[in-house]
C-alpha cells in the first residue's frame, strides 16, 4: 500500500511538472513571452487551494486515501483538458485589457482553468502529506522526486511533439496514478469512463500533427497581434515550414507581404527583394531574403554597410543573424568570410528547406549553432567587424509590454565579450529602434561606454560613432579611436543616404538634426550629455526613463520604466493603441493584486471556517485518514500564527531563492526551457533526497532554515562569478557544474518543509493542510513579486532577499515547537 501510495504521489507530481514546463512554452507561443513567468503562480495557487479545500472538508478527509489518488488521476486528466479548450477558446486578448473591461474577466477565468489541474493533483499530494503519519517526509520526497521526473521529461516531450503533444503526455501521466488504484474505481461504468478517457487520448497524441496552425484540433489559437497572426491573414499567405522544438516553434511562411530591411535609406533607387517571413513563438518576423549576395541591392543602403566599407574583405562576426539577412549585408559588403552565430538550430534548418539561395550554405559562411555569450567564451579568433543585426520587433518602451524579456546578448559583459574578439582596428557594429522621446538607444550607448571603459578605453566618446535615420539608430565602436580618414568616409556615407549625426568624437552642433527633422536633436542632447556628465549614475538616476547599462544580474535591456511616469502613463491608460494601454509595467502589480486577494481568502478562510468543520470532524464516527486525527481550528490554536509565519517565509524563500536562480542560469544554457530543466531538476533531485533523511537526528535542528538561508546568502553571492566561468565549457561540464553548484542548496531545501511537518504531527496534525495552503499561497505571491523585484533590482537582491526569508523562517519557529 506504501510503496503504491508513492508511486501515485510521484506520478501525480511528474504530470503537475510536465504541464507547468509545457505551459511556460503555450504561453509564449500563445500569448507573449512575459506571460510565461505566471505558470509558476498558477500551479503554486493550484497547490495552496487544494490545501484549503481539504482542510475545509470533511467529506474529503473522509474519503480513503486510495481512492482519492484513484479519482484525482482522472480529475487532473480531464481537467488538462478543460483547460487546454478554455486557453484556445476564451476570447482573451491580452492587449486590450486596459479598455476592454470584459477582458479583466477573461483573463480571471483563463487563470482559473490553468489552475484546475494543479488543484487536482495538489489535492492528492496534500492528502497524502496529512495522513502519512511518520512518513510523510518520504511522500514528500516521492513528490520532489515526481516533479524532478516531469522537468526532465518536459524538453524530450516538447522537442518531439510540441506543446499539444506534451499536454496530452501529462495527462496521461495523471492517468497513470487512477490505473494504480483501478480497484477503488468500483462501477462498471467508472471503468468504462476510465478507458475511454485513456482511449482517446492515446488516439488525439498518435493523430495529432504538432503542428502550429492559426487554430486546429491539436494546434493553438494565437494571439491575433504576434506576427505569425498578421501574416495568416495577408491573402495568399502559405505555411512552408512548421516545426517545434524544446526551446522554440518556428514558422516560415511565403506570400505574406514580407519586406523587412530595418534602417533602408529612403535614397535607395531600388524595389525591396522577395522575402519569407520567418517566425519565432509565432511572433516577430524575419526576413529569409530570396536573393544572393551579388544581387543584393540593398545591402549598400543600409546603416551597416558604412563597416564593410571601412574594412574591405572583412572577418565578420555576426551574433543571431535570424533568418540570415545580417549575413547577407556582410557577403554582399565583401566579407571575406562570415562566421554566423545562431541559438536556436532549427532556424538554419528552415532557411535551408525554404530557401533556394540559403545563405547559411554559402561557401564563405561558418554556421555555428550555439548561444552566442557561450560562443565568445570558446572561440579564439578575432575579427574586423561584429554585427549584431536588429532582429527583435519594434517596441514602444512607454507600454513597457516587454519589460519581463531578459536579453543577455544586450548587456555590459556581452559586448565586453564582444569588443575582446574585435582585431586590431575592428569595428563593432550594432542596430537598435530609435524611440523618441530617447532611451532605448540611449541605454545602447550607456551599455557600450561601460562595455569600454571594462576593456581598458579611458575616453568612450573617442570611440564611438552614431547616426540615425527615420526609424533606426545604428552605433559603432572602435576601441582604438576613429582616425580622421575613417570619420571623413563616415560622413561622407551618412550625407549620401540622408543619415544624421547623433555623435562623433569630433561633431559639430550643426551637423545634426539635418535630414530627418526632429522638433529638437534630442537624441544628440542626450548622448552628449551621457558622455559629458562627470558622474554617470548620478545622470541615470535624473533622467526621464532607465537607461542605466543592462548588466547579466539585471539583464532587462527593455525595461525603462520609472515611477515618475505613473501619472503621465495613468492619464494615457487605455486612450493609446499600445500593448495594454501604455501601461505593461503595471499589468504586473495589477496581476500581483489579484493573486495576492487570493492569496489572502485561500489563508483567510481556513481561519474563518476552520472552526466548524473541526466540530464536525471530532464527530467522525467511523471516519478514516485526517478526519481521525481530530483537526483543531487554527483560529483557536496558540500556535497557528507561528505555523502561518514559519509556512509563509518558507514559501516565499523557495520562490525568491529558485526563480533568480532560474533566470541566472538562462546565460550560461542559452534558453529558459534548458536553465528551467536544469536548476529545477537540481534542486528537486536533491530536494528529495533531503526530505527522505529529514528526520535523521542530525538534520532534525530547529537552526535548519537558518542554515538553508546561509547556503543561499553564498549561491547569491558565487552564481554570478560561476555562470561566467562556465560559459567556455562543453555542455555536459556546464551541465555536471550547475548540478554539482546547486546540490548542497537543494538538499538543504529540502529540509525546512518537512521538519515542519513532523513537528505539526507531533503538536497539531490538523493544520498539516492548511499549513501547505499557506506555504502554496504565499509561494503563489512570491513568485509574481520576485519578477518585479528582480526587474528593479537585479537577481542577486532577491536571492538575498530569500535568504533573508529563510533566517526569518529560523527564527520564527527556533525558539519552540509549535
């Protein structure tokens, strides 16, 4: 009965894990990238209502263990289901939430369906902690150990069958804890809805085609402002290519009215060359350029091509060409060789299926499929010019919709790498959305002076050039200064194609501001007065929006929010056609308010209720599991504010320790999916094995948590010096390295929860439930707070922070039992 009981905890926690990866990547795909990070959130509200919902009933305590975990397969089977069908079929648009009262409703009822599944499984898991009396440090390690599985699972799945194939995958993992306990499914007709449940969801995975379509059986309904959308709906558009991936689905699709040339000079005498438009997540459109580099115009109307020229027969380097057009502008500038650095190795396999000119194939290109900071590290050449091409799409820093987007290939220590690979004389390239009023190319130049002044430049302004044309700003950086030969052929190319000056170590006040006239040369005024200013942060910290330089800590080039715009952002609230009104930075604190009221009735109610249903439980005749061990009301208990504190800071320290940790480790894996599988894997895995000898007498110490909180205060301060280091290893060594990094923490993380436990079931069994609804709210909580607190404050502040929760946790619980 034990070791079956476990096996449906550990299947249960592998389908929850399964779905909250595969979520992560629904998200992004169907929505937008920043909407991925509420997946921990829905699954930890799952978990915490799943506590409150057993600790309120009882009927529920009185219902057999065995059969519960039977019916809570199934439950948690259909319920992916429901919530699969209310994703693609809620009119929920996420753009329009700012004026659109109906969409604030859609939205709640979105988050609810995500939930429900997570409700599911909690239910059982939390069932099985409150009556596993003497053991449930080892259900609990049946649940890490689970959920370690389904992390794992979750990259094979989805670089099999996608997102659509790996929700069915976890419901039928789900399925497999009810096939364990099939004999408490009594009635015939039970059974019955059992296989056919089975049946047809083994028949959806063999049918299904995986592939990414506007809406389909299997496929996905997608936001109708991701690009993948807008091209669908061009007459004549057609799909050529439609493949996913673990860490992506890229979509190539012809006839869709693609013509994508970023910062063409409107001097140029030609008409634009036949383009596909290749999509990532559905979003952002890329060109595949359908010509070769001898026919490629326009390449010497663009703001690069002033490098090529500068440096014939180069050495390029070009950092994620997407669908290769950067790589393109170099052969046809006269690159003698271009090495092209592209993260995601189905992008060159769709411009090879695609394309009959494909530019990665060229005899004078080196296609190497790797993160770019990871490539740097390891390559040992240097090169005359480093490109990194404008792929993102354009986006307007006042709606501040794409704060949550961490870029590392924008940061202080990226183009430090960057610079160091430059030879003698090379020219560092790099093209950006002009915004006005100025930031984001602002915060360019920022980033780049630090990035210099690293590399040993003492005066910035003497390497760098900028000009800008009516929608682009282009930037280059020569660390060895800029001779006046070089600065001559400068200006000679950007009066030509009708560019204008934004800064020369040597320009003139009235050589800006010429072409593409502007009521002001606001950009001019602002880098120069970011170059001239003697205190650089004192400048960052009086100017209208953030532009102090992205670093790998905080790597959120495109959050340029400050609060003193809350009232020029509130007077615009919903009266601009932006993403969300204008108003994405508050999208979070509007979505932290809602969790939090949940949050707040999920603990309130046990306290207000809890009273009653105890009565009604000490009446329990004949009743089994919870129900037996005589629940108290946690409003009478002299202990319950103590078990509240201690179950609180223990949920607000695991999120604030494992989301930073998370993100820290996107650099060195080169994509979240991997940086997720890897640190939650680690801490889970050993998590577990803590759990499983939590009560061994010498781990069972008060002074635990306090220790936990010194462990993470050392990973806060070492993480940042060791995702550097491992940027130049193999993948395995980085892999064995974040594993072997991260074990003393997870083992010791796996501590805290479960000597709580035991001292509940020594002092006050009947809280177990609404202790793991407190520690799953505030979890709930914690998780949308340590996104806004790492956006103002950097990763390394809040694992402090979390440390900081477990020390709070010691000394909450250290002075007594509860």
């Amino acid at each position: 009965m034990r070791r079956r009981t476990l096996s449906s905890v550990a299947a249960l926690s592998a389908a929850t894990l399964l779905l909250e990866s595969t979520l992560t990547r629904l998200l992004a795909v169907a929505q937008f990238y920043h909407f991925a990070f509420l997946v921990v959130s829905l699954a930890l509200l799952g978990f915490g209502a799943s506590g409150t919902l057993l600790s309120l009933s009882p009927r529920l305590r009185r219902t057999p263990l065995e059969r519960l975990l039977a019916w809570a397969g199934l439950a948690f089977a259909a319920s992916v289901a429901l919530a699969y069908a209310a994703v693609n079929g809620l009119p929920f648009d996420s753009y329009s939430i700012a004026w659109d009262r109906r969409q604030i409703l859609y939205f709640v009822l979105y988050y609810l369906a995500l939930t429900l599944p997570f409700l599911c499984g909690g239910l059982a898991i939390s069932m099985a902690l409150a009556v596993s009396s003497g053991y449930s440090h080892v259900v609990y390690a049946a649940n890490l150990l689970g959920s370690a599985a389904g992390v794992l699972l979750a990259p094979l799945v989805l670089g099999l069958a996608g997102v659509p194939g790996a929700v069915l995958v976890s419901a039928l993992s789900g399925l497999l804890a009810s096939l364990l306990w099939r004999a408490q499914l009594h009635s015939g007709l039970h059974r019955l809805a059992l296989a056919a449940l089975l049946g047809g969801l083994i028949a959806l995975l063999v049918l299904a085609g995986f592939n990414l379509n506007d809406r389909g059986p299997l496929g996905m309904t997608i936001s109708p402002y991701k690009g993948l959308a807008h091209a669908r709906r061009f007459p004549g558009s057609t799909i050529l290519f439609s493949r996913w991936s673990a860490i992506s689905h890229i979509t190539v699709v012809a006839n869709a009215g693609t013509h994508m040339l970023p910062g063409l000079s409107y001097t140029a005498p030609i008409l634009p060359p036949a383009q596909h438009g290749l999509a990532s997540d559905a979003d952002a459109l890329q060109p595949i350029t359908l010509v070769g580099p001898e026919g490629f115009e326009a390449g010497a109307y663009m703001p690069e091509a002033v490098a090529f020229h500068l440096r014939p027969a180069a050495r390029v380097l070009v950092l994620e060409p997407a669908g290769g057009l950067g790589v393109l502008q170099a052969l046809a500038g006269g690159a003698r060789t271009v090495t092209a650095v592209v993260s995601d190795p189905l992008v060159p396999r769709a411009t090879a299926h695609t394309n009959p000119l494909d530019i990665y194939a060229s005899p004078a290109v080196n296609t190497v499929v790797q993160p770019p900071r990871v490539f740097l590290h390891r390559d040992r050449h240097r090169y005359d010019v480093l490109y990194l091409p404008l792929t993102d799409p354009y986006r307007p820093v006042t709606s501040g919709a794409y704060s949550l987007s961490e870029s590392y290939l924008l940061t202080v220590e990226a183009f430090q790498d960057g610079l160091a690979h430059l030879a003698p004389g090379g020219i560092f390239v790099v093209t950006r959305w002009l915004q006005t009023p100025p930031s984001e190319g602002v915060r360019l130049i920022a980033t780049l002076v630090e990035a210099l002044q690293r590399q040993g430049v003492r005066d910035p302004a003497q390497a760098l050039v900028a000009y800008r044309g009516i929608q682009t700003l282009t930037v280059l950086a020569r660390p060895d200064g800029w001779s006046a030969a070089e600065l001559a052929a400068v200006r000679s190319f950007t009066r030509a194609l009708r560019y204008d000056l934004v800064w020369a170590p040597d320009i003139q006040p009235d050589e800006v501001n010429r072409f593409n006239r502007m009521p002001e040369p606001a950009h001019y005024q602002a880098v120069r007065a970011l170059l001239a200013a003697p205190d650089r942060k004192a400048f960052y910290a009086r100017y209208p929006f953030a532009i102090d330089p992205a670093t790998d800590d905080h790597p959120f080039f495109f959050h340029f929010f400050r609060w003193g715009q809350t009232p020029q952002v509130l007077a615009t609230l919903g009266r601009t056609w932006q993403p969300f009104g204008g108003s994405g930075y508050f999208v979070l604190f509007a979505l932290l308010a809602l969790v939090l009221l949940l949050s707040l009735g999920l603990i309130a109610a046990p306290l207000l209720l809890a009273l009653p249903a105890a009565r009604e439980a000490r009446q329990g005749d004949g009743v089994e599991g919870l129900a037996e061990q005589k629940p108290q009301a946690p409003g009478r208990h002299t202990g319950a504010m103590r078990a509240l504190i201690y179950f609180g800071l223990l949920g607000i320290a695991f999120m604030f320790v494992e989301i930073p940790l998370i993100q820290r480790w996107i650099l060195p894996f080169g994509h979240p999916t991997y940086a997720f599988t890897a640190v939650v894997l680690a801490l889970l895995l050993f998590s577990s094995l803590g759990s499983t000898l939590a009560r061994r007498p010498w781990l069972a110490r008060r002074t635990t948590p306090g220790a936990v909180g010194l462990m993470a205060l050392l990973v806060a301060l070492v993480a940042p010096l060791l995702t550097e280091a491992l940027l130049g290893w193999p993948v395995p060594v980085r892999v064995v390295a974040a594993v072997a990094s991260l074990a003393p923490l997870g083992f010791l993380m796996g501590l805290p929860f479960p000597l709580g436990l035991a001292w509940l079931e020594e002092e006050s069994p009947g809280l177990i439930p609404w202790a793991w609804a407190v520690n799953g709210c505030a979890s709930v909580t914690a998780s949308v707070l340590a996104a806004i607190l790492a956006l103002s404050y950097g990763f390394t502040a809040v694992m402090v922070a979390g440390a900081a929760a477990y020390i709070g946790a010691w000394l909450a619980f250290g002075s007594r039992r509860i």
